[in-house]
C-alpha cells in the first residue's frame, strides 16, 4: 500500500516563491495599516521582497510540498 502523500499548504504556496538556485523569496511584514507614523525610508525598505532565513527554509519547504 503505498504512502500518502502530504498537500501542500496553499496559503504558503501564494506568499513564498522558489528561486532559481533554491532559496525562498517572501514580502516583509508590516506595510498594511497605520503608515502615517512610518518614515517614507522605513515605508520605502518594506516594499522590497527579502530571502527566508535559513532556520525557516527547510519548514518552508516542506509546507510548499517541493
């Protein structure tokens, strides 16, 4: 009988993409509401997307089933 297969998280699979060589983009945090306390450099630095840690790559990973 063979093994289940685990689902990939769908949620995961929308926020975070895979690059070429393997690392994990993701877009930071905090840009949605209450900006008017926010300098535009902070504002500016949160549009950017970053990589995922390498603590949380491998997690990641495995939720996006890949």
């Amino acid at each position: 009988m063979a093994k289940n297969k685990m689902k990939s998280h769908r949620g995961a699979c929308k926020r975070l993409k895979v690059t070429g060589s393997g690392k994990i983009k993701r877009h930071k945090a905090f840009k949605s509401h209450i900006l008017t306390k926010k300098t535009p450099k902070r504002k500016q630095g949160l549009r950017k997307s970053t990589v995922l840690t390498s603590a949380d790559h491998r997690r990641m990973l495995r939720s996006m089933a890949r």
